[in-house]
C-alpha cells in the first residue's frame, strides 16, 4: 500500500480546498511534473481556481523525469495535426518566465536536424515540400545546403554533412524552471499545490460521480475530475483505482560534457536521426544523449509491475557505454567531442508503444496525461488541449494520435513492451514506419493468411494489418502502384474493411441523419458509398 510523507503544508492546504466548492475540488491532479503542472496552470487559465495539485517529493525533483530533460523545444513535428501543440508551447514559453517570474531560460536559436545520407535529404525534401508556414508563424522550417548547414555551425564536419532540415525560433529551455513556472502561474490564480503527499486510494463513487481521494492523514479530497499525470508513477497511481497504464518504464543515458575547444554561442540544438542522438548548449557546456540500438535498450518491467520505488531516476546507474555508437558518430560530425571530459548521466522516462503520449479520458471522469518522450515540447499544448477538454466536454481538436483509450484488449503486455522497446531505439527515424516488432498482433482479418500468401505488404493501424499493395517480383513501387490502379480502374478490386470502425444508425430519421452528416449522397439499398 502506497502510504503517504506528511508534510507540514498539508492540513492547511486540504482545508483551504475542502469547502472550496461542493466536490471540493473541480479537478484533482496526481503528479507534478510537466504534465500535471501544465494541466493546472491551464484550468486555471480557463478561471478554475478549486485545482489540487498532489506531489509526491516536491516540483521538479530528481527522483522523476523533469529534472532530466534536456529540455528541447520543438516546432517541427511529420504529423501536420501534432503541430499547433508544439507551436503553441514555443509561444507560451517566450512570456511565460515574464508571467511567472520563474526563470526558464528559454534560448531560441532553432533547431538543426542533419542530413548524411540521400535517404535522410530525400525525407527532409518532401517534408518541407508538404509543411505548411502561414504569415505571423512563430518557427519556419527551411530545407539548407551544406554551406548553409556549416554556416550556421561552423564547427560540424562538412565532408560529412549533405544538407539540414533547419526550424527556427524553437530550440531549448531549462526544463527544471520550466516546470516551477507552470507550477507558479496555477498557484498565483488560485489552484493548490500540495508537496511531499500521494494517494493512499483512490475511488469512485457511482451515486454521486466524483472520485473519491484518500490522503495518508484521513483527509478526503471528493472531485468531478481525476487527472493521473503520474509519469514514471502512472501505473502505481492507475493500480489504486483498478486501473493499468500500457506504458514501459526505460532507462535513458546522457551526459553533460565540456568540449575540447571552444564553441561558438547561440548554436541551435541538433539531432541526428539516423544515430539518434540530440545535442545542445549549456553555457560553455553540452546536453548530449541520444537513443540506444535496440538490444541496448533496457527497460525497468520490475518497476511497471511492482511499483517504482521512492528514488526513482536518482537511483539509476549511468552507463555512458549504451551510447557508444551514438557518441562516436556524434564525434565525427562534431570533432569538438573528441577528447572531451563527459559527466555520465542517467534517468528514467515513460512512453508508450508509439511513442505518442496519453492524452484525455480513461475512464469516467478520469483523464490521463501521461507517457511524455518529448514532454518539454509538448506539454504547453497538451496541458492546454486537456484543459480545455475538461472544461468544454469537448476536445478542442482530433488529436488521436494521444488519444488514452487507444490500447484497449488487444495490447496485450507483450506487445507494449516490444513495440516500446523498438518504438524508444528508433524515435528520431521518421521515414521507417513498417516497424515489424510485436506484429502480428491478434487483429488479423479472415484472409490476412490469403493475402501474405500472395505476396501482400502490410500496414498497421490501431493493431490490424491492412494490406497496402502487392509485391511482385521486387518491382519498384511507381509501377506497384500503376499496376493496381489498373487493375482496379479496369478489372475488380476487393477491400478488407475489417480494420475500420463500423456504425449501425437506425430508426426512422436514420437517413436523414447521415444526409446532414456525409458529404456524398447516401447510397441506396443494396449499395455502398463513401461519404
């Protein structure tokens, strides 16, 4: 049983929420860190004031994640609909250190993401081809030259270099006063924060819809509004309520390192994505860390399952060695990393199986915010997105790429560990999507074995296979694509919609309903369409 550290703020602060409105609190948050402290600072700024805030140690602290960031805020996102969250956290973060008082140090020299392959330009290529820029956006994405790249870095190794997907005006801010920031502005509008202090229990009650907190003194916070922005602690608070994260526990290595010789100041962050690795400045030092291969990855699954324990990060030994192969190429491209004194460093993080976080309701009246990779610049938006959900009852938009509730029985453990594991060893690899760890799950259709026999490649959506094309010969996919127009233009096609959701409308005004809401003309009897 999770039992609480009392803290002489506590009584005081349980008090001062108690009578504050008939459940006591609108909304109870579990967990400090960026997830939870956004989500805070934006009901309040939706003018919620009765919020509580619960954390474990205090803000910031070195036993979670926050504490360990390198704290890189990017405006560059391959899903155009997961942008406005990262522009809009590179907006609120430029005023909020005005606003707070906290210093967040928020740098903004862009960011570089190299190219030393043609498979890595040609990406970079189309994805500045299909990014959209309006008039007044805070960060543009510009394909550069090699010229350009060494220009603005002068220190890279230009031999190695083909060209750089550069963003600007994002870059990197202190991921530790960032938090306290947030953590500052809910307080100054009204929300509670109460340090050194977790759930004993937690429950729901039917008769009346609210959830039910226990606190370790016999105080019972009653709220309409749960939030588990646990973190690494998700599952241990879900487990209090009968619930389960699908989420891994992983260890990540990192370093502070001086460099051989001096740096040029205001060099953007930069990434490699085909070694994986992220590097920035801190004052005449560098933030260095990066993403294992993936038999180098080592998750904490004793930790998922039998709790976290109180040291969480602080107890993880670092081993700078995982990221050899990261670290050497790093080293060719920047020599300034040659002969360097690196201070290993090592934290644990939560993620899920596609590296997107858990966003939104789990369960009646229980939202989580939870599974952050990228939480710095992605929490200013996602703590506004879930605000404004809890307010308005409504999301703000169809962002299902977060949505919590996209691993129901079909995901199984297993497969949230592999696909984790591959998900963690390959998050800066945009262009491979056919990521085959873990598949195929049990959502197969009835020819799934028809269609691999004769030669089908597969997709993957929420857990199916879908077939995409068909392989002959290793042709190339230009005439894989003008073949089966063809043969669907000219022949017969057959679909298997079995991956895709189903809705039965009946009842009398059943076609009208689906008039006003398709846009193409309801088929008749007999025949299918598509709206």
């Amino acid at each position: 049983m999770i039992r609480l550290r009392q803290s002489p703020a506590l009584r005081s602060a349980i008090a001062q929420t108690r009578f504050s409105s008939t459940q006591n609190a609108f909304a109870v948050i579990v967990g400090g860190g960026m997830a939870g402290s956004s989500c805070a600072y934006h009901l309040t700024q939706r003018n919620i004031k009765d919020v509580v805030l619960l954390e474990k140690e205090h803000v910031a602290s070195p036993t979670a994640t926050s504490f360990h960031s390198p704290g890189l805020v990017s405006a560059a996102h391959p899903a155009h609909r997961y942008k406005p969250i990262l522009a809009y956290s590179c907006e609120l973060y430029s005023k909020l250190e005005k606003e707070s008082g906290e210093p967040i140090h928020f740098n903004r020299p862009g960011t570089l993401r190299l190219a030393t392959n043609a498979t890595r330009l040609a990406e970079f290529k189309k994805y500045t081809a299909r990014d959209y820029y309006k008039e007044g956006d805070v960060c543009k994405t510009t394909l550069l030259t090699p010229d350009q790249v060494q220009e603005l870095v002068p220190h890279l190794n230009r031999n190695e270099i083909l060209g750089g997907l550069y963003t600007s005006n994002d870059g990197f801010v202190n991921s530790k006063g960032l938090n306290k920031a947030f953590v500052n502005g809910a307080k100054s509008r009204g929300a509670t924060v109460v340090n050194q202090t977790i759930p004993d229990f937690i429950r729901y009650d039917k008769s009346t819809g609210e959830w039910l907190v226990g606190l370790g003194d016999g105080s019972l916070i009653k709220t309409r509004n749960l939030i588990n922005a646990g973190g690494i602690w998700a599952n241990d608070i879900a487990r209090l309520s009968g619930h389960s994260i699908p989420m891994i526990i992983v260890e990540h290595q990192y370093a502070v390192i001086k460099p051989s010789e001096h740096l040029k100041e205001g060099l953007p962050a930069i990434i490699d994505h085909d070694s994986t690795f992220y590097v920035r400045q801190s004052g005449d030092e560098l933030l260095f860390g990066g993403f294992e291969m993936i038999d180098r990855v080592k998750i904490r699954e004793d930790w998922y399952k039998n709790g976290v324990p109180k040291d969480g990060s602080v107890s993880i030994v670092p081993d700078f060695s995982r990221l050899s192969r990261a670290y050497e190429r790093a080293k060719e491209l920047l020599p300034a990393l040659k002969d360097a004194k690196v201070d290993a460093r090592a934290a644990v993080f939560s993620m899920t199986p596609d590296g997107y976080p858990l966003v939104g309701p789990f369960d009646k009246n229980y939202w989580v915010s939870t599974g952050f990779l990228d939480g710095v610049s992605s929490a200013g938006g996602l703590g506004k997105y879930l605000a404004d959900w809890i307010v308005d009852g409504e999301p703000p938009a169809e962002l299902f790429d977060t949505d919590a509730s996209r691993y129901d029985g079909w995901a199984d453990r297993k497969f949230i560990v592999d696909k984790g594991v591959e998900t963690y060893s390959m998050f800066y690899n945009w262009s491979y999507t056919d990521r085959l760890a873990a598949r195929p799950t049990d959502r197969i259709s009835g020819v799934y074995g028809l269609l691999k026999k004769q030669g089908a490649q597969f997709g993957y959506r929420n857990g199916w296979e879908v077939a995409q094309y068909f392989n002959i010969d290793d042709e190339e996919m230009l005439p894989t694509l003008e073949r089966e127009y063809q043969m669907v233009t000219n022949r017969c096609g057959v679909i298997d919609m079995s991956w895709k959701g189903k809705i039965e409308v009946k009842g009398p005004d059943a076609q009208e309903l689906l008039e006003y809401a398709v846009c193409g003309e309801v088929p008749h009897l007999g025949k299918i369409g598509s709206g």
